[in-house]
C-alpha cells in the first residue's frame, strides 16, 4: 500500500486455506507504520498451483484509527505475466465487474485408437472483450473417452464474440495422449454458438508433441477428423525351407493421403510357412495405396523369414496387392531385412518360383573303407537353373558301406538335369569316400537320371561333376584338368588367404572349386598345381579366380593362371 507517508512493504495475505474463492470476500488485519492518506495499493499471486489465474474484483482498505475506507476498483484477470498490477484509489465504492454469463462447452473426443485420455483438461476461452481464465473440466464419470462428447458449464463474464480457445492437458495419468475431435461453446443467455475444430493429437508421442493449442473460431460446424476407414492386411509366408520367422514385423502403408505409420503386426502363432496371417487396423483414409514398407527386426530365435505377398483390402471395397517372394533376412539373398514393394492390382502374378521336391537316392560303393563319416553335399544343375549347394543329411546313419541313402531336395523346378556336382568336406576319421551312383527322380515328369562315378572321392578330389548316364554301369565321362596357378615374383606377392576357382566353358561351368594341397601354396614366384576330374568344359572361355581375404597376409599378387 502506497500513502501520501511512506508505503507498507509487501505483505501476504492469508488466513485460511481457502481464500479467495469465487465470489467471496476475505478481510485481513496489516500492521503498517502510519502511512497518510492511501493512493495506490500494489496486489498480485506468485502464479503457483493449478488454477492460478484469479479475477479480482476490488479491494476496500480500511484504517482502523480513523475508520476512513479506500476503494481499488479492478474487475479483471490477475494472470501469466499480469499477475500484479498497481491499482489507484477511487472516490468512493462502485460495481466493477461485469455481468456473469452461462456458456455450455461441448468437448468432443475423436474416433481414433487410443484417443482418450486420462490427463487433466482445462481450457481458456478468448472473447473480444476479455477472456474465460483457465478453467479446469472436471467431473464425474470418465470424461474424453474415444468417440465421446462430454459437456461442461460455467460462468464467467460477458466475453463477447468469441475469437479463440486455448485447450490443453497436463499429460498426467497412464493414458495422457487425447486426439481432440473440437470443441462448441454456446452463450446462454443467447444461445449464440461458436465452433473450434481441431482434428489433432495433443500428445508428446503424436504429430507434433503439442499438448495445448490454440483453435480459432468457426461459425460453421464441420468434420474436424479425417474418417477412419478398416483395413484388412492379409500376409503370406512363403513356401520354403526355413520361411517361418518368430521375430517381430512391422508394416508402414503408404497412400495418396499420407501413411499409417509403422505398425506391428501381432498375434499368436504368427509367421508359419506356406500360411497366410490377417491383421486389421483402422487408419485415416489413406486414398490410393501406393507401396509397403515391411520390415524384419532379425531378434528371433529363427530370424529369417521368407515373404510371399501382403494383400490390403479397405472397408470401402478396394484392394492391393504387393508380390514379395524374397527373404527379409540377413544371410540370405541379397540380406535386405527390409522392403519396399510397390502396389499392383492382378492379384495372380506368382510371386515366386514355387519349390519342387526332387528325389535323391545315393549309392556308396562296396569296397573296405567305402564309407565317409564326412558332410557330403550336391548341387543339381537343369537348363533352368542351379539348386545350390545343398547338404544330403537326415537322421538315418548315411553312407555307409554298399548302402542306399534317400533324401528328398526342395528347391525351384530346373527343368530337365543337365548334371550334378557332388562332393564331401573332407572331414571326419574317415573322410573318403567310394560314391557309386547317384539316381535323381524328376518331381514333374518322374523320369530316372543316373550319374555313375564307381570311384573314390577323396582329399584334393573330394568333388566331382557326373553327367546322366542311359547304361547300367558305365561310368559318365570325365576329363581330368591341370591348373597351374603361378604366384608373381614382385615384393610381398604371396598370400595365406584361401583361394578359389571357377573354369567357364562352351559347355557349362566347372562350379566354384577351392584350390588346396598340401604345404605352402601361393609363395612369391611359385607356381602351384592342382588337378580337377569335371565333365567335359568344351573350349575354355574363362576363369573367376579370388580368395576369401583370411589370414594374416591376405593380399596376393597373381602373374597366371594355366590350364591343360
């Protein structure tokens, strides 16, 4: 308080745990020195608590000694950065503030997945005039649940034409994220309504981490939110050894409109071979799909998965469809754990070539020591294709002495065999190994492909291509090749990395070969000799020669390669 001799110093007024309270008055005893006659006071709040903002109509000083009163007429917001104000003294008492007027507040919370909250929600309203304060909306029951409105009142004074509202949450509670459909006010005392449409998230995890806004006024109701529309996603597994995946996918659709965001995809038992999983989500209307991003996270305990296709279907009737039919994995194929595949509309393009399943029967020769406790492998070769390396293994006790071996080979259909490389590791007590015959049975025609060999497979010889035979018992044709690998005389030229081969001809390929014997290969300014049994190349055409850059001086300089 300021006189005319001297002022009081700042003081805080308070007696009870609820002063000031709407519409009450609350009356303090101050000691002061002797301060003449009151001209001004200085009242404000340290915008603590809540509800901080406080309307203050007036206050009446009265000194005690004389029984004189002073009058500070106010009747406005105490508030944010105007949370004290200086107020003069008038000539005598007066009504200040305005009238109080009725507004009902309608709150409507949007039609989204995980759309109410359990936050505390407050709300300022913007007149021309003056504005609401900020108003808590509290009551009984659960408020802002999804697709819910829930209406409010107060009292406050004549605002006006309404301009604006500012809404917010105080992100509290375990549910905080609220997506706010809008909001309608209406005047009471003229029914006279205005609309605020918003339309958004007001979460920290959602849009743009706002949990307050500010919405203009619209005197014109409307749709604020973009409809939801139902999506079924629909993903098949392929058909493949190992297809299935227990690690966790997640989708991300792209449309015309925008995307959905990245969705796991979740549920029991997911993922299996050959099986077709179906999830359901409810987006915005996302228009024309466009693409998928699907994504691998490679944690399972089986983390490679081979996708067929993804087909979405809207609640509107359209459908798209994304043909895969590659492996999202690590150490296969081109090791991409993510995709993004484009839509397309014929739902019977095949995605993959799908698997056939060739019999494979395998005869160990009847000779002392025929056995091999080696791992044995074989590839197929057909005028379609290659099947890979593929290991011959089951739970039987294989390839022992003058014993039959059958094993069944799924890989893409090769069309008719041209030839087969077969070969072991050479590891285990007793590596060698007496391969009589191989018999492959075509999985489309039936027909029966015989490949002979009736010979040893052992150390440096431990592979072998074998061509179809129409006989009982003679041997396919084999030429024996010599490769002479020489070293280059230069400086540091020799390496310890393991070096590999691969002989290309008019007639096929001799398949990737590892060149070893034994001692030092690959010195500086020697030439190593290796010897190869293959089905005939015809005329040489070329050589892919490397190494796999293992060992403590892997670099290797090569002078050439000689073929006889």
């Amino acid at each position: 308080m300021f006189g005319d001799l001297a002022s009081s110093g700042l003081h805080i007024l308070e007696n009870s745990q609820n002063n000031y309270e709407r519409a009450k008055t609350d009356s303090f005893s101050v000691r002061v020195p002797l301060l003449g006659k009151l001209q001004r006071i200085s009242i404000g709040h340290d915008n603590s608590g809540f509800g901080s903002d406080w309307y203050l109509d007036k206050v009446i000083v009265t000194d005690q000694s004389s029984s004189e009163s002073y009058y500070f007429l106010f009747g406005d917001w105490l508030k944010g950065e105007n949370n004290r104000k200086e107020i003069a003294a008038a000539d005598k008492d007066g009504v200040v503030s305005l009238p109080l007027v009725s507004y009902k507040v309608e709150v409507f919370t949007g039609d989204r997945r995980g759309a109410g909250t359990d936050a505390n929600v407050s709300i300022t309203l913007f007149g021309e005039t003056s504005d609401s304060g900020v108003r808590a909306l509290d009551g009984p029951g659960n408020l802002f649940e999804r697709n819910e409105m829930n209406s409010f009142g107060f009292k406050t004074v004549d605002l006006g034409d309404l301009q604006k509202i500012r809404i917010g949450h105080d992100n509290s509670g375990f549910g905080s994220s609220w997506f706010l459909d809008k909001v309608v006010v209406t005047n009471l005392s003229n029914n006279k309504q205005w609309f605020f449409l918003c339309g958004k998230w007001l979460s920290k995890d959602e849009d743009d981490g706002l949990i307050e806004r500010e919405i203009p006024a619209s005197n014109e109701d409307g749709k604020a939110a973009t409809p939801l529309v139902t999506y079924k996603v629909s993903v098949t597994t392929g058909d493949r050894r190992g297809a299935a995946t227990d690690s966790n996918i997640f989708l991300t659709i792209t449309g015309s409109n925008g995307n959905s965001g990245e969705r796991k995809l979740e549920g029991s038992k997911l993922f299996d071979r050959n099986n077709t999983d179906v999830f359901g989500f409810e987006l915005v209307d996302l228009g024309t799909l466009q693409n998928v991003l699907i994504k691998n996270d490679c944690s399972g305990f089986s983390p490679n998965w081979f996708l067929d296709k993804v087909v979405i279907e809207s609640g509107q009737g359209k459908s798209w469809f994304f043909p895969c039919g590659k492996w999202l994995a690590e150490d296969e194929d081109d090791k991409q754990i993510t995709r993004e595949i484009v839509a397309q509309t014929n739902a019977d393009s095949p995605t993959y070539v799908p698997l056939a399943k060739y019999k494979v029967e395998v005869m160990t020769g009847d000779r002392l020591g025929a056995g091999t406790d080696s791992e044995v492998s074989i590839e197929l070769i057909g005028e379609d294709g290659k099947s890979g390396l593929k290991v011959l293994s089951n739970s039987q006790n294989n390839f022992e002495r003058n014993k039959t071996d059958v094993f069944g080979l799924e890989c893409p259909y090769l069309g008719k065999i041209q030839r087969i490389n077969i070969g072991h590791d050479n590891s285990g007590f007793g590596a060698s190994w007496f391969l009589e015959k191989v018999i492959v049975t075509d999985p489309q025609t039936q027909e029966v492909l015989t490949f002979f060999l009736g010979d040893w497979l052992k150390s440096e010889n431990s592979r072998v291509d074998l061509l179809p035979s129409d006989g009982s018992s003679s041997s396919a044709p084999l030429v024996s090749y010599k490769i002479d690998v020489t070293t280059g005389p230069v400086r540091g030229a020799g390496t310890d990395a393991n070096v590999f081969i691969t002989v290309y001809g008019t007639n096929g390929d001799s398949n990737k070969r590892f060149l070893e014997a034994a001692g030092n290969l690959f010195e500086r300014g020697q030439t190593d000799t290796f010897g190869f049994k293959l089905v005939d190349l015809g005329e040489l055409k070329k050589v892919v020669i490397g190494h796999d850059g293992a060992g403590f001086l892997s670099d290797w300089y090569l002078e050439k390669v000689v073929i006889t």
